[in-house]
C-alpha cells in the first residue's frame, strides 16, 4: 500500500512539472510578452523599446532557465541599471539588493504580482477560491446526493419504469452544459419579462452574503449538469452488484427486498461512483468558469477568465498551478480511495 | 401588418421545415421496410430510446443540408429597426415576411441563425471526432496489443493531456497570438497525419501479399491523403481545394487534441481484453503479423463499444464548441454559431429571453438526440 502511494505521488510530481512547463511555454510566448511589455510600458514603444524592456526583466534568457526561475530553483534574474542600481524580481522596492533572497519562485511561495489588479497574485487566488470554495461545497451537497438517489434507484430494478424514466431524465442532464441550463434556469426563474421571479439572475450580492435568492441557480445549474454522469455511473454499478451470487442468496433466504438494498447491496455499489465523483473534481472546473461568468459571481473561475483575457501571466500561470494541483489531488485521492475502498485489491 | 400569434409562429415555423419532415419520413419508412437487412442500425428501431434519439440527430442533419431552403431570412442580414424584436414581427418593409423567433440585438433574424448555425457545429463536430478517433486508435492498438514501455509511455502523454483542465486549454490554445507562433499549424501537423498512417497501415497489413492491390489501395490513399494533409495543416495544397481558415484549424486542433487521449484509453482498454481471445491465438498461430492482428482481428471485434462511445464524443465536442462560442473564441465573430449566440443573448437576458433561447435548446436537442442514440446502440449492441 505504501509503495504504491509513493509510486503514485512520484507520477503525480512528473505530471505536475511536466504540465506547469506546458502552461508556462504557452503563457511566455514571444507575442504574449510582447503585449505585456505594451501594456506595461506604453503602447506606442518600438521594436527595440520592446526588446530592451525585455531584456532588463529578463525575458529573453532560455526558457528553461526562466522556467527555473519561477519554479524556484535558479536565482532569480538581476539587472544592474546604467547608474548602478540593482533591480530584479526578489527585490520588492525599498529593499536592499544585498539582503534580497536569490531564490523568489512559486516552491519559496511567491507567485508574483497580477499586471491587471495590481495586487499579489497570491493573496487574489487565495480569496477567490475561497468564494469558489462556497460555490463547490452547495453544489457538492446538492449533486452527489441526488446522483447517488437516482442512481440506486435506477440500478435496483434495472429495466423497470421507474429505472428508464430516471434514466432518460439523467441522460438529459448530461446533455445540457451549463451555458445551456443556466439560461434556461435564468429565463424561467429570474426573467423580469416573463420569468417567475423567484430567484436573483446574478450572484454577484452572493459575495458577501450567501442567500437562497442569490445562490440557487447557480449551484442548480452546476449540480444539474454533473448529476447525470454520477447517476448513471452508480445505476451501472448498482445493477451490476444486484446480479451479484450473494443478492441472490439473501433473495432466497427471504430478506426484504428494502432491507437487501440498504443493507446488502449499497455498500458495494457505492465503490464506484466515489472515484467518479472525485474524478468530477477536475471537470467542475469548467463549469465553475460558465457559472461564475454567466452569474457574475467573481470567484476563482472569473479570475482565469480575466487572467486569460488580458494576458495577465503570472496571474494565470498560478491559477493553472491550482487547477492542475486540484485535478493531480483528487485522481490520487480517488485512486487511493478506490485500492482502499475495495476489499477485494486491500486483502491482496 | 400585425404580429404573428404564438400558433401561428409555430405553425410556421413546422411549415418551413417541411423538406426535413419529408426526408425523415422517407428515411424511416426505409429503414423499418428493410430493418431485418441492416444490422445494429436496424436493431437500433427495437428500442423507444435508440429511435428517438436517431430522429433527433436526423432532423439537425437534414436541417443542416436543407438549411438554405428553411431559413426565411438572411442570417447575416440586419435589418433596420428589428433590432430585439419579438417572435414573429413582420419585417419592416417586406410584405408578408416575419422574423418568426425575433430579432438580436444587430436585428438579424434568430430563426434563421439557429438554422444555419447548425451547419457549422454538424461539420466540425463529427469531423474532429473522427479524427480525434483515428489518433487514439492508431496509438490504442499498440500500447494495448504490445504493452511494455510503449504502453507506460503513451499512457503516461494521454494522462497528462486528461490532466490538464480543459477550459484552461482552450484558454491557452485558442488565441489569436498562439496562431502567429504557429503552435496550431504544429499541433496539426502531427494529428493530421495519424489518419494518413492508419489506412496505409489498413491496407498494408491486409494486402502485402497480393502486390498489385496494395500498390491501388495504398498508392490512393497516400496521394489523397498527402493532398488533404498538405491543405489542412499547412494550407499549401497546390490546387487549393483543402482549405481551413486558421482561426477555424485552430478550434478543430484544439478540440481534436483534448478528445483523442480518451478515445486511445478507451481503444488501449478494449485491446487488452480483446487480444486474450482464441481468435488472436489462432491468428498468431496462421503467422499474422501484429498489424494485421490488431486492425483486421481486435479492431472490428471493439467496433460496439467504439461506435458507441463515437455517438457520446460527438455531442461532448458539440458541447465543447459550444462553450468555446460561449466564450468568444468561436469560429468566426459573424457566424450564427449557437455557442456563440447563446453568449450575446445571455447579456440581456431578463428583458429579451428569447435572445438566448432558440440556440440553447438546438444545442440541447441536438446532444440529447446524440446521447439517447448512444444509449439505444448500447443496449442493442449488448443484446447480440
């Protein structure tokens, strides 16, 4: 067991570095430099206004030694100007180049500073994923239940009413993404024209005060979207247990077909889903990014969206540090969970 | 004129769609005359869930070949003072013509819109799947058939594109500064190239021995698919027929890219199972060589679960594009793209709901109609 957690956390920190340098390649190519350099400086710089911009910050040494650089792992790049100050990107101002730590990457903790808030790219990250953070924990408590009912349910008999009814309705969740869901949800719910009015279009009062006017329909329609896939994963897996020699033991020796269910039957169909569910983790991603833009609500999504659009590099290379943490996380978890879940693989 | 009633929009708009009616029921009364001839796709009317799901995918295709005889306006037509009118306003200054679902906010027509907009998401969607399908299959086969270090390997490239965030790649990978470094051109360059490889591979393997049809078989492939491969990836085909917009290349390399890791793990998977077959020992034992086992033996007994799973990606690259479009990254700011129409209705969507509406549910049917199909396939191909 414990090899095999070492194994995987040694294939986990490759991914990791080989993915954070991909993001990095695509983020620092030469005409997303070239704009950041424009918008920093002015737009109307030269060619060699430009190169010389770059050239004192260091963004045209090797791409592995600025990847070094950011990781963490090679001194940080220092340019000596004309009248013998020393300026380089360990060295906030005010600070004596002297004392100035070599090393200021994301392993020392310093992510840089965002060119589009003007702020610490951590301290933004950090409270933005917190608001994220709501969003997941109401959309997390309010799918996985749900997908696990009408999963059990569906999977119990299969091929009864009751199972192709609840399965039809879950392929049709896995048929309306979010962009599709929300607009209907907005329409019909929070329309001023023709609308029920029930719940509030937007969430942005969501940010400071959670209530169930404002934050409904956004967790509804995430929810809506990654229900279907769980349900039908557990319905799969629950048919498949309910095939199983030992059900039909417990049939024969007259246990209730409720008490078969609960006690016999659900534990085992349960194994399944848990890495589905944690392998959703990742997949919510894109949804918390049409969510938080279709409802204004200006979490960890609306960052990458903003990052991404105005060519905020350090800003979106943290943020891709994060989502690529959060998928690596949960497939280790849910490998893990699955090896230690399952009798079957924990005994042998 | 006055406006038309909620009926008579609909009644119009089942009018204008009289030639796709037409072609389903000629296509269906077809297909239950000669069910018992045709295989799964005849088994496929056997299940409610399978036929509803193949009428819905057939309406949006024949909607997309039909659509120009659908439409009631041009869909890139503006026409002064429609702008966010409701369904079914006549069109200012032309008798008896109607916006049947309104206008948007540049007063175009949305019906219209919505028709055409199907053409784009039907080509590029089933054409990127296909291709997507080609890569995992041509890297499938022999990571599952060999195993080794080739399987640790490639497995190890497919986990880190399933990795990655897909939102964040279409982030990083569809922007107008990625098409100036040629990263796109790149990606193209090699995935284009796996359908050329896999057919060659096809009819080598099958053909070696008899000279003369290989040299046909192969010699055609290689001269069609160096052609299309030199006009798609680098746009340099000498006759100018293979064509792609760079913004368009761009969206299908991307979209090609973060489909095929799933479809080489699913590929991989089915070969590990298929090659403990007797069928595989006897072709090993006749001397066949590992390309033959793998195309003419494994591959056509993993074809149910492929077709399936082909069926699913489609609507899933759908959904893709869609929130590409949703995005704004979609494939040209003009297009009726419906991901793209669902983004500008969004804006104003609690005074003009029926901006957004009309492309939100295309979408939605046309996926449902995929994933149903998908559903239908499965069970019957489960049955035999």
């Amino acid at each position: 067991m414990l090899a095999f957690i070492f194994k995987r956390s040694g294939v986990m920190l490759l991914t990791a570095l080989c993915l954070t340098f991909v993001v990095f390649f695509l983020t620092n190519l030469h005409p997303n430099l070239e704009k950041l350099a424009k918008a920093e400086g002015s737009m109307r710089m030269s060619d060699e206004q430009v190169q010389s911009w770059l050239d004192t910050r260091g963004y045209t040494q090797p791409l592995l030694v600025r990847y070094g650089e950011w990781l963490g792992v090679m001194p940080s790049y220092r340019y000596t100007k004309p009248d013998g100050k020393v300026v380089g990107r360990c060295i906030k101002p005010a600070m004596d180049p002297a004392v100035a730590p070599q090393y200021c990457g994301v392993l020392q903790g310093e992510f840089g500073l965002s060119s589009v808030f003007k702020d610490e790219v951590s301290t933004i990250v950090s409270k933005r994923l917190g608001l994220t953070g709501w969003l997941m924990l109401f959309v997390m408590l309010l799918m996985v239940p749900m997908a696990l009912v009408i999963g059990v349910l569906a999977g119990m008999r299969e091929g009864s009413k009751l199972d192709r009814s609840l399965s039809t309705f879950s392929i049709a969740t896995t048929a309306t993404p979010e962009y599709v869901s929300g607009v209907i949800f907005i329409v019909i719910f929070a329309s001023s024209a023709v609308g029920l009015k029930w719940f509030k279009g937007s969430s942005a009062s969501a940010m400071d005060t959670i209530t169930f006017a404002n934050f409904t329909l956004p967790v509804l329609t995430m929810a809506f979207y990654g229900m279907g896939y769980i349900a039908r994963m557990t319905r799969a897996s629950m048919a498949e247990v309910m095939t199983a020699q030992y059900i039909r033991t417990a049939r024969l020796k007259g246990v209730s077909f409720p008490n078969i269910v609960m006690k016999h039957a659900l534990r085992n169909a349960l194994i399944a889903p848990f890495t589905v569910i944690m392998l959703q983790f990742p997949w919510l991603l894109t949804g918390v990014v049409i969510v938080e833009t279709l409802f204004n609500y200006k979490g960890f999504g609306w960052v990458l969206v903003q990052a991404a659009s105005n060519n905020d590099i350090e800003l979106l290379l943290s943020c891709s540090v994060v989502a690529v943490f959060v998928v690596l996380v949960t497939q280790l978890i849910s490998d893990i969970g699955y090896v230690f879940l399952n009798p079957r693989i924990r005994i042998s | 004129m006055s406006s038309l009633t909620a009926w008579e929009i609909a009644l119009q708009i089942i009018f204008q769609f009289t030639y796709v009616w037409i072609a389903l029921a000629v296509t269906l009364a077809a297909s239950i005359y000669y069910k018992d001839r045709l295989g799964l796709y005849g088994h496929l009317f056997d299940s409610r869930v399978g036929t509803v799901g193949l009428l819905l995918v057939l309406f949006w295709v024949f909607t997309a070949i039909f659509a120009d005889l659908i439409i009631t306006q041009d869909a890139l037509a503006q026409v002064s003072g429609m702008k966010n009118k409701r369904p079914g306003t006549p069109v200012r200054g032309l008798e008896g013509a109607y916006y049947l679902l309104g206008g948007d906010n540049l007063a175009r027509d949305i019906f219209s819109r919505m028709v055409m907009g199907s053409r784009s998401v039907l080509t590029i969607a089933p054409a990127a799947t296909a291709f997507a399908f080609m890569v995992g299959i041509t890297l499938g086969l022999p990571a599952g058939f060999r195993g080794g270090r080739l399987d640790t390997n490639l497995s190890f490239l497919a986990n880190l594109v399933l990795a990655f965030p897909v939102i964040l790649l279409f982030f990083l990978l569809v922007t107008p500064e990625i098409r100036s470094t040629g990263v796109p051109i790149y990606l193209a360059a090699v995935l284009f190239l796996f359908p050329v490889i896999f057919f060659v591979v096809l009819f080598q393997s099958r053909f070696y021995t008899q000279p003369m049809k290989r040299n046909l078989y192969v010699g055609v492939t290689l001269v069609l698919g160096l052609w299309a491969y030199s006009g798609l990836a680098f746009n340099a085909d000498p006759l100018g027929v293979f064509y792609m917009e760079p913004n368009l290349l761009n969206i299908f390399v991307s979209v090609v890219f973060v489909n095929s890791p799933t479809v080489y793990r699913i590929v991989r998977g089915l070969t590990m199972d298929i090659k403990t077959r007797d069928y595989v020992a006897a072709a090993q034992t006749r001397g066949e060589g590992p390309w033959y086992i793998m195309l003419w033996e494994i591959l056509p007994n993993a074809r149910g679960p492929l077709i399936v799973d082909f069926c699913l990606r489609i609507g899933y690259t759908t959904i893709l594009l869609g929130t590409l479009g949703f995005f704004g990254l979609g494939v040209s700011p003009e297009s009726p793209d419906w991901g793209m129409t669902i983004n500008e209705g969004r804006k104003l969507l609690s005074i003009y709901p029926h901006l957004a509406i009309p492309p939100a549910l295309a979408l939605m049917s046309l996926v449902l109609g995929l994933n149903l199909l998908a559903d239908g396939l499965r069970e019957q191909s489960l049955k035999d």
